[in-house]
C-alpha cells in the first residue's frame, strides 16, 4: 500500500525501549509502522500511474473481498487475525526481522500506558 501522499495515517512503532532484540532492530535501520485500513482502502482498479509503474491487483489469499495494489516484487497477502500467525508466516522474510518486529510491536501493545 502506497501511503506517501498520506503519511498521516501511518502511526510510527516505537520499540527502543523493549529490551536487546528491539535495540538490534533500531539500530539496524529499520523502522515499523502500524496502519489501521478499513474497507475503502480497497482498490478496484488500477490507476494509470499504476498500472505504467507495472502494478497489479491481488485479491488476499485469505480470500476476503478486499483488493491491493502490489508491486511485481510481491506476489501475495493475506490477513492473519493473530499477530503470532502473522509473524510465523513471515519468518523467512528479512532474516526474521518483520516476525521479531511484529511481536515486539504486540509485547508495546500489551504494556499498559499511564494516563
């Protein structure tokens, strides 16, 4: 999902403050981001610009009725309704950083926050 014209919806992860695995993520370079979408997100057709930059749409291989737009790098997505099935299945990726990344952002999500 492109976001560049609305970085506003992108809520950044703050992970320094986890312990070693997280402080080997921030210093790697890396930066996470969580982004809440709803079904208007969805995309029905291909703009030009798209299409031009060799996109294409893909329906999840969860099946739902929900379309993105992907790169030619990318051959698939799907939702995952846990966020521990959503970091098994993208182990391989990116030396297990994504899966790492995924579950210290659950562990920030759990941690009660003063108010």
């Amino acid at each position: 999902m492109d976001f560049r014209d609305r970085l506003y919806r992108l809520s950044a992860a703050e992970l320094e403050g986890l312990g070693p695995e997280a402080v080997k993520l921030h210093q790697s370079g890396r930066r996470y981001f969580k982004l809440d979408i709803s079904n208007g997100d969805s995309v029905q057709e291909l703009s030009s610009s798209e299409a031009s930059r060799a996109m294409r749409l893909a329906t999840p291989l969860s099946m739902e009725t929900f379309r993105l737009c992907l790169s030619i790098e990318h051959t698939g997505f799907r939702f995952e309704k846990t966020v521990s099935k959503a970091a098994e299945q993208v182990s391989l990726h990116s030396g297990g950083t994504s899966s790492l990344a995924l579950l210290l952002m659950q562990q920030a999500d759990d941690v009660p926050h003063p108010t």
